[in-house]
C-alpha cells in the first residue's frame, strides 16, 4: 500500500468533491442529515474506488507495448463510431450528433499525432543538447 503525500492529497480531494457535491444539492434539506450521511459514505466510497481502479489501469497500460496500445485505440475507434450510430438511431438529430462524434474522434487522432511528433522532436533536441 502506497502512503504517499500525493494519494493523501487525492484522498482528501475525493472526500471534500462528494461533501460540496452532496451539500450543494441540498440534500439535508430534500429527505434529511440520514440521506446526507448515507450519500457522503457511497459517494466516498465510489470515489475512492475509483481513484484505486484508475491508478490499476495506468500501471498495466504503462507495461503495454506501444504497438499494443496503438492497436486498442485503432479498434476502438469502429466501437466508439457504432455506439454512436445505434444510440442516434432513429433521433431527427442523429446526423448532428454522428458529424460531432466523427469531428471529436477526428480532432483527437490529430492531438494524439501532434502529441508523437512533438515528443519525438524533444527527444532529438534533448540528446543533441545534452551533449554539449
């Protein structure tokens, strides 16, 4: 178990985000303080576990290859684009939504490559500078 600052520090930023969440709704007032403690402990709860599987999936996508990681995103963007299509299926929105979903997969490939070739030039930059 990790007892570093930094995991006492999202700790305690998990516990205070549900506390405003649930103060800011109101709910001592709408169905009393019993309905406020119980939210406080499953929010806390819920958000601490989350904070645990979060921190479980970047560790085993750090020791993913990159030609692996590469192939996740590529297949998941055909599954993101048909979730799209069946959820708008039939909405007199569908096509706005669809060209938004395409845009938003579009827009992220093009950060994700900007992101490579950019990483890629300051690691060149650091090896011939750090030469000298």
């Amino acid at each position: 178990m990790d007892f570093s600052p930094r995991r006492w520090i999202g700790t305690a930023l998990v516990l205070t985000a549900v506390f405003l969440g649930a103060v800011s709704l109101h709910v001592e007032r709408v169905a009393g303080w019993s309905i406020f403690i119980l939210c406080f402990a499953v929010g806390s709860v819920g958000g601490l576990a989350m904070m645990w599987a979060r921190h479980q999936l970047y560790e085993k996508w750090d020791r993913t290859p990159r030609k692996h990681r590469t192939i996740l995103i590529v297949l998941a963007i055909p599954v993101v684009m048909l979730i799209s299509i069946a959820s708008n299926y039939g909405k007199p929105d569908a096509t706005f939504n669809i060209v938004g979903t395409v845009v938003c997969i579009c827009l992220a490939l093009a950060l994700w490559g900007c992101y490579r070739l950019f990483s890629a030039l300051l690691d060149r930059l650091a090896i011939r500078f750090g030469r000298r």
